[in-house]
C-alpha cells in the first residue's frame, strides 16, 4: 500500500510493477481510451522508489514535453483526455533512440546516473585499474576518484529528487553545511557538484554551472589543526638515522608463521628503500612488470600505465640493486607478487604495514612511503641537479607543471644523477642475496 497521499484524477501515479525488478515503480499516465472505453496507459519512466515516480509526475505536468508512443498503441486511441498530451506516434520508440526524460527535467539522481554511465568507471573497469593499472581513454577520473564521488553522492541523499537545473550555489551550500560531515566529505561532495556541472553543461542541460561558486568553510580549530597536520606530513622527511635503521633493520616478529610474517616485514622494509632511491609513488612501483626491469643496464621502466599514457625509464641506484634482484623472477609478470602468484597491489602493502611493521618498528613507523618520494626530491635539489632531470627521475608534481620536455632526457643522465645521492648510510649494509 502506497504511503504517499493519492493524486487528484487525470495527473497520472506511481504503479508498482511487481517483485524482482531493479526498478518497480513505474511513472504511468492515461494518454486516452480505446473503442470500449478500457483506459490506455504510458509509463513515462521507472524508478526504484514510489517517491522517485511521484516526482517524476510531478515535473512532467509542470514542463510537459512530447512523448512517443507505438503507432499501433496511438491508432487505437479514440477519445483523449480533457487536456490531451503532447504525443507523438513512431513505429518503434527505441529504434528511434528517443530518450524519454526531457534533459531539462533531470533531477540531480538521474543526472548523477548518466553522468556515471558516461565518465565513472564501471566495477570491472575499476578491479582492471587496481590489478594492472590500465584505464579506458574515455574514463577522465581514476578508480580512487570516481570511489570518492560515488561517496558524496551517497551523502547527497536530500538532494535527489530536485530537479537540477534549478539548484543554485546556495542549494548546495546549504546541503553541505546541513549535511555536519567532516572536511574530507564535504570537499568530496563539492568535487562531485562541480563535475555534474560541467557534464550538466558539456550535455546543454544547463546553461550556468553554480557549484563553482559554493564556498566550504573550515574554520573550526579542530579542522585546522587537522589540516596544518596534513600538510606537515606531507612534508616530513626521513633522517640519515631512520634511512640507517631501515638499512640494518632485522626482523622482530613471533609466534605463528613467523618465516611468512617475517618476510612481509622484510618486504616493507626493502620496498621503502627502493622507493628512497627510485623517487615512484607507491603504487607506481608496486605496477613495475618485470618485463620493464633491466637489471644489466640498471634501469626499469614505470609510471601508472593507462592506454593513453607514457612510461617513464627509472635509474636503479646501484645501493638498490641487489633489492630489485632479490625480487626479480623473469617467470613472474610482475616485480613484486604475493604467494599466490597475484600482483602486490596497495591495499597488500597498507594491510602488511599496518600488521607486520608498524608496531614492531617505532622508530621509522611515522612515515609514509610517499614520504620517500618526497625525501629523494628534496636531495636531488639538495645536490644541484638540474630540475628537469629530476623530473625525468620522479615525474610530475604539481609544481614542476610545464617541464615535460624530461621525456627527452637519457639514461645516462639519470644515472649519474642517482648515483650521486648518498643518505649517509654506514658501511655494513644489510642487504640480503636474491632469493627468488
């Protein structure tokens, strides 16, 4: 039984369809009667809720726009309504691609669903950027992204069923402020607004974008501090005594498989020294095929792969060297594999981190692995080496915009520069012989 109040006679109603539908509710209007007088309908659209279908009949008489009908279904029409409806009779409605929301009437769902067909990754697509980081050109945002998005979609519940072409930046504003979510979710839900703009625009469905004017404040002492910790982290560098300790770090774990845990431990620790002499993000480093490592010229070649994208070529500092031996097996595709034979995504490392290194070794645990990137930028230009070269080395960041002629720096180049980078380390290096 419907919970709704029921709709005055001739305005249409929502009609459920029936059980083991994705959408049961169906948006159904009398378009006319036949001969005997049995009553023609026309579903304009289905939903997923009543209210959903509810809304769509209320928008529909308030902007009516032409709705195509089976010639067949039109032809048996013999008496039409007191105010008939704008209808127009084809041979086969979705033959003739005929989309049967007018664009104008979109309501923020059902422009967040188009825009989600035409530019979020699907779930396949979003387990093939994980697994081998490729990504349809057609596809702007990364899996991380569109995860955000789908986020602050699910935080904008309130706003659903208004239609979107009469939002205004204060609409959104006051959604976000009444929404009492943290910064992080209410910059991912402004970062939502301002996409369905521009898609709303890209698509004539608006004519003026107003999230672009919406404003978050975060004025509260507890979100500035918070705030003013992040940027610090961002920054925080590893110390020649750190870097020495990871060098010389043995392994601490106990108990129940103790080998296996220790190797996971191990692996962190190797990989965090590949990263400070190889300047990758993480996951770049984690999507290195082994294919791509030339141990005998001591280069790899890296970078997230995406169809449209460009490897860069990677020095290996002669320090690392035995690492990316250790992890070499030219029988696996990728440099870094669990037991199982699948690639070491990012969710493997985080989960061994944060369970087989963190708590047992205090003394470097503050860090990040991106805080390697940062550390080998920060020598580099500690050492003179030209800023181009740098960036052939660790890629884009969003300072070094506008030197991307590095795709034309050699190798020999880069090696150079590696090799002089030196963290102080002691003489004695822990490091052990390939043994896979």
């Amino acid at each position: 039984m419907s919970n709704f109040k029921r709709r005055n006679n001739g305005n249409g109603c929502a009609t459920y369809l029936g059980d083991g539908r994705r959408k049961p509710w169906g948006a159904k209007i009398t378009i006319g009667k036949d001969i005997d007088g049995k009553k023609i309908y026309y579903f304009i659209d289905v939903f997923e809720t009543e209210l959903e279908a509810l809304v769509c009949l209320e928008n529909y008489h308030k902007q009516p726009y032409p709705l195509y009908v089976k010639e067949d279904k039109y032809n048996r029409i013999v008496t039409f309504p007191q105010k008939p409806y704008p209808l127009v009779p084809v041979k086969d409605p979705n033959k003739e691609n005929i989309e049967r929301i007018k664009k104008e009437t979109y309501t923020f769902k059902q422009l967040y669903e188009k825009f989600q067909e035409a530019k979020m990754l699907t779930k396949e697509e979003m387990q093939l950027e994980k697994k081998y980081h490729i990504r349809p050109k057609d596809k702007p945002y990364s899996r991380n992204y569109c995860r955000a998005m789908i986020t602050a979609f699910h935080n904008s519940t309130e706003l659903y069923d208004r239609v979107y072409r009469d939002l205004r930046a204060s609409d959104f504003t006051n959604h976000i402020k009444e929404s009492k979510r943290g910064p992080d979710s209410q910059r991912q839900m402004l970062n939502l607004y301002i996409n369905l703009d521009k898609f709303a625009l890209e698509e004539d469905i608006i004519e003026k974008g107003y999230a672009q004017f919406v404003t978050i404040a975060t004025n509260t002492r507890k979100e500035i501090k918070k705030a003013m910790n992040k940027v610090v982290e961002k920054e925080r560098l590893f110390t020649p005594e750190e870097i020495d300790y990871l060098w010389n770090l043995k392994p601490k774990s106990e108990g129940r498989q103790k080998e296996s845990k220790q190797e996971r431990e191990m692996f962190i620790r190797d990989f965090w020294l590949m990263l400070l002499y190889a300047g990758t993000r993480a996951d770049e480093m984690l999507s290195v095929y082994t294919a791509n490592v030339f141990l005998d010229d001591n280069y790899f070649i890296g970078g997230l792969k995406t169809e449209a994208g460009i490897n860069r070529t990677i020095p290996i500092h002669p320090l690392t060297k035995p690492l990316f031996e250790k992890y070499y097996n030219p029988d696996n595709e990728f440099l870094f594999t669990q037991p199982n034979g699948n690639r070491i995504d990012y969710d493997y490392y985080l989960y061994h981190f944060k369970n087989n290194f963190r708590d047992l070794h205090p003394e470097v645990s503050n860090h990040t692995a991106h805080d390697a990137r940062h550390m080998l930028r920060n020598k580099l230009r500690q050492i003179g080496i030209d800023p181009v070269i740098i960036n052939s080395i660790i890629g884009h960041s969003n300072d070094d915009i506008g030197e991307d002629i590095y795709s034309h720096v050699s190798i020999e180049e880069k090696l150079q520069a590696i090799k002089k980078v030196n963290y102080d380390n002691p003489k004695n290096l822990y490091i052990f012989a390939s043994n896979q």
